[in-house]
C-alpha cells in the first residue's frame, strides 16, 4: 500500500496560504489588485480591528459572472494569463490565480459581483474554502469581497497577529503603495467605520504622490531621467527630512510596489554626501522597464523583482537621480516649516533676525535629526487627501545665477550673511555655504587631476597608533590624490609635508587626524569609498567659519561661487545653508 496521497483542496490552499496570506494587509493587497486589474477607478477598502475581524473591498470593476465567481475560488484560477509565455508582457497585478482561494480557506468569505451588462448579480458564501453556497444578489455592477475572522481555522497563525495598531499600519502602507501605482483611481479607507483616508484621483504621478505625502508637510521635488530603456521618475524630500529607516521612500517598478533594498540603497546614494550613511530619503521612485528585463514571478507576494542587469539599473537610478537631485536642492525652498518661529513686534532688529535665522536652521536640523517614524503609517483622525491650500515646494531661485543675484546687506554675529533679493531676505550660514563651496570643488580637482597640494615650509608630526601609520603608507597614493603628503616618522607617528591648496588655513595635524578618522569609520571598504566623507571633513575645517569677519567682496565671491555648485542648498553634511523669509511673510510677522 502507498503512504503518498493527495492533499484536499482545502489543505492546499491553507498551505499556499502560508504564503500568500501573511497578515490582514496582505489581503487588502490581493483584492485591491484584483480590484484594479478588473478596471476599477474607485477602490473603496474597509477594515475593523486591522483587518483581523474584516476586511471589505468594494470595487466598481467590471464585475464576475455567476460561473467565474464560482471559478475564481479554485486553486489556480486566473482570467490573467493563459500560457506561460504571458508572463513577460504582463499587463496585470496577478498572474497567479492563488489569492482567492488561499484567503478563503483560511477566512469566511462572501463575494458578491455582477458583471457589466447582467441583470442581477451573484453572491458566493464560503467559510475555510469548503462548500460554497451560491445565491442570486442585486447590488451595482462591480465586486465586493468580504474576509472575516482571518485565521479563525488556523489558531497557530491566528497568534502571530500583531496588535491592531500594527496591523492597521500595514494596512495603510500597502494602500499607500497602490495609491501611488495608481493615481487614476480614487481610494479610499475606513477604519472601524471611520473614513482615514481618501485619495481622489488625480492627473499625474507627481499630483497623487504630493496628494499622499502633503499631510506631513513634506516637500517634494521632481525628477525625470531616462538613460536607455530605464525610465526613472521620482518625488524626493530634501536631505533634512531622511529618517534613520526606509519606511518613508517608495519604489515602484512598471507600477508594482517593490521591496527592494539594493534600489532603496542606489536611491539614497544619489543623494551623495549630504545624505549621512545609514539615513534614507523620503519620497517615491518610479521605475519602468522593458518587461522583458525583470522578473516579477520571484516572491509569492509579489513584492520582490529580480532584474536581468541589476548593476546597470542600480548605476543608471545613483547617477541619474544624483544629476537633478544636484540643480533641485540648490536651495531649500519655503515650506510651511520654515514659517515656525514667528517675529513679534515692532522693526525686527538684527539682533531679532539673526535669532531668528538660528531658530529657523535649527528647526531644520532637529527635523533632519526626527526619530525613525513611518510617515505612512501614522493613525490618522481625518481624511487627508490633496491640500489645496498646502504651500507648495517653489525653487527659490529659477536655475542658476541665483545667489549671485543677491544683495549683500550685512554679516550678523559673524555667522549669518544677511541678503535681500527681488523677492524676500534671505539668510545665510556663512561657514555651511562655504563648506558647500570648498567641498564641491575638492571633489571636482579630486576626481581630474588630484586635489592640489600645497608643501609645507616646517613638516608638522602628528602622533598616530602603529596601525593608522600602516594605513596611511598603504594608502600612500589615494593620499596624495587628496593633496595630503605624509611620511611615515618611525612607527607610531607621521609627519605631513603638504596640505590642500584649498584648505591652508586648516591646521595639518587635524586634517590628518580627521582623515584617519573618517577612513577608520567606513571600516571594511575601500579607501575609495571614504573619500566623499573624508573631503567633506576637510571642507569643514579648511572653510570660513563662523566668526571670521568677511568683506562684502568675500561674500559676493562665495555667493557667486554657491550658484556654480550642485546642491547649494546644504552643507556637506546635508544641513541646509539659507533659509528664505518672503517680504509677505516678513509683512505680516510685524503686523503690517
Ligand atoms: N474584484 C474582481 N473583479 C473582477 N474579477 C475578479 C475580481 N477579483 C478576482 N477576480 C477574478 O478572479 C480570478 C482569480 O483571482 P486571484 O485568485 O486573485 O488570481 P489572479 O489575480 O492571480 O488571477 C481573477 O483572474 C479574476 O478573473
Ligand atoms: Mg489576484
């Protein structure tokens, strides 16, 4: 007698479930993309207790005959593809034929549908995948499916439930992800019975994500790029808004929300110096392929994506995004932030600027400095939906040639560079702008000829352990592409020859020290991949610094040098540099 036999059906599909069904968010996923590839344009999503007890997805979608709806429960099911082959050029969320039954063996499930141009409707009743009972139904044409009590059947999943809240968040994340695959449709989500969110179909990408993301302030700037068939759109925050995780950057391929660390990686590379290691941006990164060249079918869930030339992608989205991040954050623009520290009283004196300035650019580092949080998931108590009345992120300045249109006024607490221009005041940190400048230009020297050195008339000797000695002699040539001489003094010290050109009001032995200290900190890569910090270290302290007196020819100078730089609006740290007040502002901050 044989030992092997058939599984029923519902053990099958309580199997498959076990990967297709992980929690309540991922039937909400399931159905909303059934929901979309069946031409819904509003997707109306309810859930009670996170989605444990219910969850409700209505659609007005083209709707299931009485047959399909019967159909639609078995295993491998799908009106999506018919051979294989149709895989490549696909035009859909699902593919698989999976969902359906592998949510209902593990739930109750009531479907009702009526497909366009039937007179009546259909409603299907089925509790842990067996015995469905069928009945006729009215209702508008379109589907709505009903998941409740997941896991009723299964008490071993039912326990690794996580408490509403959580769940409620992921709820709202795979919402937010479908929302901004797509902005044609309009979603909407209650919450035990409480509408949280509504978004309203827009126009474009670019509308639908501001739409999403407006209720947090944020502001967004567009990119485009395109190198070969890569099409890269994104909506990206300023550097000051990343958060210590990744929870707040979307990336959608061919409009499928992706989880994919490396692409989450080369987007916060573009970003280059100004974004601090192990920080990620805050946005949503669109990008579209030649089918042929990624492979969807790689995760039950279809959440991952393999791609045929993973390093050409990856090198197309750090590079192409890095060029128009560059021009975009020339300057931090107004948002509604910016506006927080008000001036009271009469003429605001410079001393009231200038606290002013220091409220305002500390404000911006704080926010930069915002524990780890999930945007998305936040518990919500209204509806967000598009803000009319939200300030929008305008550049400051319509490409270059900005800053050096400013009026120059004056230097406060030999720290802030107060300017005018046509339409506002605008403040400077004079040390971070010139860092920027500093910096920007070691890395240009750096990476053509080498960073000009500048020899010492009296070698300086500084003290290291054995080990940074080694370092620094393996190293000996990247060194000097930095323009820093140094050479070995017995083992445990060095003496510097030579400093950069640029940097010779920084004093050697800290420079040296820094650089130990910066290459040290990227333990395990490559000398190479410290360069970046390193520089940015050495612009710090070769730079004008807060508290040196400058002429106004000095200023000019350094304004007009910020225009010929990328990223002119922060500091190579990311902090931003300026900060702008609009004479309406200023107007109506002294009651005028
Ligand atoms: N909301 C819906 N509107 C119309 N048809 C639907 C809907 N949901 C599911 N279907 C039909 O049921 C089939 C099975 O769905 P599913 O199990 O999710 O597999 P897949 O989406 O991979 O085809 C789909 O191919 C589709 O024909
Ligand atoms: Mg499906």
């Amino acid at each position: 007698m044989g030992r092997i036999h058939r599984l029923p059906a519902e053990h099958a599909n309580q199997i498959a479930a076990g990967e297709v069904v992980e929690r309540p968010s991922s039937i909400v996923k399931e159905l909303v993309e059934n929901a979309l590839d069946a031409g819904a344009t509003r997707v109306v999503v309810d859930v009670e207790q996170g989605g444990t007890t219910l969850v409700r997805v209505s659609d007005d979608g083209e709707g299931m005959s009485p047959d399909d709806a019967l159909l639609c429960l078995e295993r491998h099911a799908t009106s999506k593809i018919s051979r294989f082959t149709d895989l490549s050029d696909l035009g859909t969320f699902g593919f698989r034929g999976e969902a359906l039954p592998s949510i209902a063996s593990v739930s109750r499930l009531l479907l009702r549908t009526r497909a366009r141009g039937a007179d009546e409707g259909v409603e299907v009743a089925v509790e842990g995948g067996v015995a469905p009972a069928v009945s006729p139904s009215g209702g508008a044409v379109g589907t709505t499916i009903e998941v409740r009590d997941l896991f009723f059947n299964v008490p071993a999943r039912r326990k690794f439930l996580k408490a509403t809240a959580t769940e409620s968040a992921h709820v709202s994340d795979v919402l937010l992800g479908m929302a901004l695959a797509r902005y044609d449709v309009t979603f909407v989500l209650t919450r035990d019975g409480r509408p949280v969110r509504e978004h309203l179909r827009v126009g474009s990408r670019a509308e639908r994500a501001r739409a999403v993301m407006s209720s947090d302030g944020v502001s967004l700037v567009e990119c485009r790029a395109e190198r070969g068939p890569i099409r890269i759109q994104a909506m990206l925050a300023p550097p000051e808004r990343a958060r210590a995780g990744a929870t707040g950057l979307s990336v959608l391929v061919n409009g499928r929300p992706v989880r994919d660390r490396q692409l989450v990686r080369a987007v916060s590379q573009a970003y280059g110096s100004v974004l601090e290691a192990g920080r990620y941006p805050l946005g949503v990164v669109w990008i579209d392929v030649p089918p042929e060249v990624v492979d969807v079918n790689v995760h039950p869930q279809k959440a991952e994506v393999r791609f045929s030339d993973s390093r050409g992608l990856f090198d197309a989205v750090t590079r192409e995004l890095h060029a128009s991040l560059g021009h975009a954050f020339g300057l931090p623009a107004l948002g509604p932030h910016s506006q927080a520290p008000i001036l009271r009283g009469p003429v605001p004196t410079l001393r009231a600027l200038e606290g002013f300035a220091r409220t305002a650019i500390d404000a911006q580092v704080e926010r930069a400095l915002m524990p780890e949080g999930n945007l998305f998931a936040q518990p919500e108590p209204a509806i967000t939906g598009p803000q009319p009345g939200a300030v929008e992120r305008e550049p400051l300045f319509e490409g270059r040639g900005g800053y050096g249109a400013l009026r120059y006024v004056g230097q406060v607490r030999g720290t802030f560079l107060i300017c005018e221009g046509e339409d506002g005041l605008y403040i400077l940190d004079q040390h971070a702008a010139a860092e920027r400048v500093t910096f920007e230009r070691l890395k240009k020297s750096h990476a053509t000829r080498g960073v000009g050195m500048q020899r010492l008339l009296v070698p300086e000797v500084v003290p290291l352990t054995p080990g940074e000695v080694a370092m620094l002699e393996e190293n000996a040539e990247e060194v000097s592409r930095l323009g820093v001489e140094v050479r070995a003094v017995g083992d445990s010290a060095v003496a510097v020859h030579g400093v950069p050109e640029l940097l010779v009001r920084a004093e050697p032995a800290r420079l040296v020290r820094d650089l130990v200290a910066e290459v040290s900190r990227t333990a395990g890569r490559p000398f190479r991949g410290a360069v970046d910090l390193v520089l940015a270290t050495m612009a710090c302290h070769g730079s004008v610094r807060a508290g040196d007196a400058l002429s106004a020819d000095e200023v000019m100078a350094l304004l007009r040098a910020l225009d010929d730089v990328d990223f002119a609006g922060h500091c190579p740290h990311g902090r931003p540099l300026v900060m702008r007040m609009s004479f309406g502002e200023l107007e109506r901050k002294v009651g005028r």
